[in-house]
C-alpha cells in the first residue's frame, strides 16, 4: 500500500546496532512510516541554523525545506545504490554519525551560505536545478 507516497515493504531481518550518532534510514523516498505515521528519514543537522525548516539566503526565507533539499541532495546516491547496493552497505560515518556522503554536502551548503547572498541564490539555484535532472 502506499501512504503518501510511501511504498511499504516487508521487513525480512532485524538486528541491534549500537553506535555514536545520528541514525537516519535512508530510503528511496525520503520519507518513512511506521505504525500509519509518516515522517522524514533524514536526520536534522542544521546546526544552529534559523529556527524555520525553509533554506534561508541573505536574510530571506526561500521556498525550499532543507527536507527537500536533502532528498534532493540524495538522488545521486540513490542512484548508485540502485545500480549496486554493495556501494551502501559500506557507507561510511564521521564522529558525529553523520554519512561522509551527507558531511561533504552540508561542508558546501555550508560555504555556499557564508557566500554573498547573490552568489548564494545562484548556486542554490543551480544547484536545485541540475539534482532535479539527475533525479529524473
């Protein structure tokens, strides 16, 4: 059944991991539901920035939710493991938790605001615009 364009799946294992960290399952969607409850599988990481969950450039809220953004961020990756699955089972982590993948994306998002706000909106835009086509 899909729930908000969530596809269940049959849980075929389980198993305890213990570790330091933040955990996000990552999903093809992007979204996660259990018990009738749906919710993002990315973890939080802002750190420290405004409140909002919208992408704010020079001051100025922008229509993108860092959920969005994160999805969208994704879509590479996805493909990759898509294509061999292999290459997600190894994923590796930082002290923090967080996949060296997604450290490298928030390291540039991270310079990308300390930019200019002109710069900013160019290269966010950009960016959207060429991780929607890789998506597709």
């Amino acid at each position: 059944s899909v729930v908000m364009g969530v596809v269940s799946s049959e849980v075929v294992s389980t198993s305890v991991v213990m570790g330091k960290g933040v955990y996000a399952p990552f999903t093809e969607s992007g979204l996660i539901a259990v018990n009738g409850y749906v919710a993002s599988s990315y973890a939080n990481v802002q750190r420290g920035r405004k409140s909002s969950n919208l992408v704010v450039v020079g001051g100025t809220e922008t229509p993108f939710s860092y959920q969005y953004l994160a999805h969208l961020a994704q879509a590479p990756y996805r493909i990759v493991c898509s294509l061999n699955f292999a290459v997600c089972k190894s994923e590796q982590y930082n002290d923090e938790g967080i996949s060296l993948y997604a450290t490298r994306q928030l390291a540039a998002l991270d310079w990308l605001e300390a930019q200019d706000p002109a710069l900013t909106a160019i290269g966010l835009g950009t960016t959207v615009v060429v991780l929607h086509v890789i998506s597709v």
